[in-house]
C-alpha cells in the first residue's frame, strides 16, 4: 500500500462533504451511537460505486450524459430532501420515539442513500483507484479490491471519529434551542449547497 494512496485517501475522506456533514448533524441531534450508525451507512454507500468502477458502469455514467443526469437530479433531490428535513425539526432535542434499532436502521438508510445518490463517487473510483495499480499488475481486480477496502476503512474511522466529537459537545448544545435552531439552519444551509454543488457539477 503506498503512502502516496493513504494520504490521497485520508485528504478526500475527510474533506467535508455529504457524508461529514450527515454524521456531524446525526452526532449533534441523536448522540454518538447514531453518529456511528451514520458512519457505518455513508460507508456502505461506497459498495455501489466501487462495484460499478469494477464492472464498468462508472464508465457509462461518463460517457452518458442522460444516465449521469438521471443519478445527479436523483441526487440533487434527496439532498434538497436533508435539508428540509434539518429545517422541520423542532425543539432543543426531537425525541426518537423509536426503538434504537430501528433507529439506527433508519440512520444508516439514510446514509447510505446519501452516497449511492452521488454519481461523482461512482466516477471518482473510476478514475482515482486506477492510478495506482500498476500496468503489470497480475491481479488487478483484487488489488482494486484491497485499495476500495482500504478506502472504505479509511472512511468509516475518519467518519466516526468526526461523529464522536460533535456527539462529545452535543450536552452544550441540545439544551439550548436557540443554539439547536441555528445549527439545523446551518445543517439545511449545507445540505442545500451541496445539492447546488451537485446539480452544476458535470460529467
């Protein structure tokens, strides 16, 4: 495993973007198993498109300008979704009512629909994974194999990592409705921006 891939990868993974930001506002509202849960979601969310890198359908999503824009506007939605989602909740705190289960099932649907919803992923491992398997490399599918799992790890730890300090000063913060208020304002504020971001990004 080279140190120029472990370090590519750890740039992009914690970068913020969609599945940052959902951790960080699941950590705040729900505590830090959900963020863990969130985490495990946006992770999963990776398998989608580290198996079309493999069999080629990130290259058709490049090439086809009516499959991309299909996927991106699916996107787009969903996120334009989160954010008012972010907007409806009231109070200092909404009260899961669920059993934590079923919850946390929730969570990580939700997680991992944030990720296989954004074609850009699918186009990043086509294009980002391949630079480092080497032209003589005699088992290229499983080499692929071990860089996406590496990625994938990579992902979720940094992820959790991230919910687990926004859960740790969530008792500032869930008390406070004003500052509860705000917070969701700036969670729909990114989640809407990214859905913009999306929307004018091309193939």
């Amino acid at each position: 495993m080279s140190f120029a891939f472990l370090l590519t990868s750890l740039i992009v993974v914690a970068s913020p973007g969609t599945g940052v930001l959902y951790t960080l506002a699941t950590a705040l509202t729900r505590g830090g198993r959900a963020a863990i849960a969130a985490a495990f979601g946006c992770t999963l969310g990776i398998l989608p498109a580290m198996g079309a890198a493999m069999v080629g359908l990130a290259a058709v999503l490049h090439t086809s300008a009516l499959a991309f824009a299909a996927l991106k506007w699916l996107g787009v939605a969903y996120l334009l979704y989160m954010a008012w989602q972010s907007l409806r909740e009231q109070g200092a705190l909404a009260v899961e009512t669920r059993p934590a289960s079923a919850a946390d099932a929730r969570v990580i649907v939700k997680g991992f629909l944030i990720n296989i919803l954004n074609p850009k992923l699918s186009i990043f491992f086509l294009a980002f994974l391949p630079q480092f398997i080497a032209a003589d490399e005699a088992h290229p599918l499983a080499r692929m194999l071990e860089l996406s799992a590496t990625f994938m790890l990579m992902t979720f730890v940094v992820f959790v990592l991230y919910g687990l300090f926004a859960a740790k000063v969530r008792d500032h913060v869930v008390s406070r409705p004003k500052v509860m208020a705000w917070l969701r304002r700036a969670f729909a504020g990114g989640f809407a921006l990214l859905g913009a971001k999306l929307a004018f990004a091309e193939r």
